[in-house]
C-alpha cells in the first residue's frame, strides 16, 4: 500500500506528468513513425500560440491530430465551446486519453482524409488546428487531407497548422492557399513555425 500511495503521489509532479506524457509520444511514434509527428507533446506556448489564431464565430472547429491534448485544452481555453469542436486522432491510444480528458468533445478515431464523412452534412467549419506531420505523409494522402479541407472549410473558414520544418513551404502553400499570419515559437522541442492558412 506505502508503495502504491507513493506512485500515486508521484504521477501528480508536473516533471513526472511531463515525462509520462513524452514517454506516450515517444511509444506512438516507435508503433506509427509516419503519423505521429513529435518525440513529445506540444509545449502550451506552442498550443497557446495555435489557439490564438482561432478566429470568432460559431461554426465548428475541427482539430487534427490532437495527441495526448495540449493543443486542445488550449483551444477550450480560448472559450471555444466543447460542442463546436470536434477531435480527429488517428490513434486509438491517443483516442482513449482524448475521451477521458475532455469527455463533452466528440473524439473521432479516424482518419483526415476522411474528414467530411464525420461531419453532420452540410456542416461548414471555421477553423481547422492541425498537429498532423503533414511532410511524413505520402504525396496522395497529403492532396486527400487538402482536398477534404476545402470542402468543408467556411468562406471566411482558415487552416492553422505547425511545422518543425520552418524553412520549407508547407504543402497548403502549393495547393494555393496563402499565409495570413505566422509565428515561431521556440519554447518547443523542436521550435515550431505556426502558419494560419486562408484560400487565397
């Protein structure tokens, strides 16, 4: 029991939490190399920085690739409320975390490019916040994510994705999107550039 109550205690120090929460990036991406695109969870000023390009509105807010949910908890704390946003994780592990954190979001295990068959129909989206590592996917898969963004994105809709390789054009670029704001943000391992993508 001693033993049990000191484990207990000890997953509450936030370095311990931080670790865990490495240690499930660093497991995922052994299993899923191509999809899980960080060694550790996103930093909350990288989440922060995200989520503040968020803009006003009441349509839905669809995250991709949400992890054990930094990002996401940032995008609740910007006062997007629960049930305009919904979760699309590849993972099945990443899903269960997903579900018990924030259990009144709608969680989809599934895939991006798949993106409009979760949606209610007709349902347009203001923004997309994308954590996918859209430069590890296959040429196809990354035309198929793009293709269902515009699909469903709003007319005054805007797609906020982060990069690790912030020298480079980001794949929405070549699709003829244009960068309205953008961001580095080095509290982050690695430091991140943070685009927000409008259809020019």
């Amino acid at each position: 029991p001693g033993k049990r109550l000191l484990k207990i205690r000890l997953r509450k120090v936030p370095i311990i939490r931080k670790l865990n929460g490495a240690y499930s990036f660093a497991s995922q991406l052994l299993l899923h190399p191509r999809t899980v695109g960080a060694i550790c969870p996103s930093s909350p000023e990288l989440a922060a920085t995200m989520a503040s390009l968020i803009p006003d509105g009441s349509e839905l807010v669809v995250e991709f690739g949400a992890g054990t949910g930094v990002v996401t908890k940032a995008i609740l704390g910007k006062g997007i409320a629960p049930e305009r946003l919904v979760i699309i994780e590849y993972s099945a592990y990443f899903c269960e975390i997903l579900r018990k954190k924030f259990p009144q979001c709608t969680v989809i295990q599934g895939d991006a490019a798949k993106l409009s068959s979760y949606l209610p129909e007709g349902a347009k989206v203001s923004a997309i916040v994308s954590s996918l590592p859209l430069m590890n996917l296959s040429h196809s898969t990354r035309s198929a994510i793009i293709d269902q963004v515009r699909s469903v994105i709003s007319e005054n809709g805007c797609v906020i994705q982060f990069t690790y390789a912030w020298w480079m054009d980001s794949p929405f670029v070549h699709a003829g999107y244009h960068s309205d704001k953008r961001s580095m943000v080095v509290l982050n391992l690695p430091p991140a550039r943070v685009d927000r993508f409008r259809i020019a």
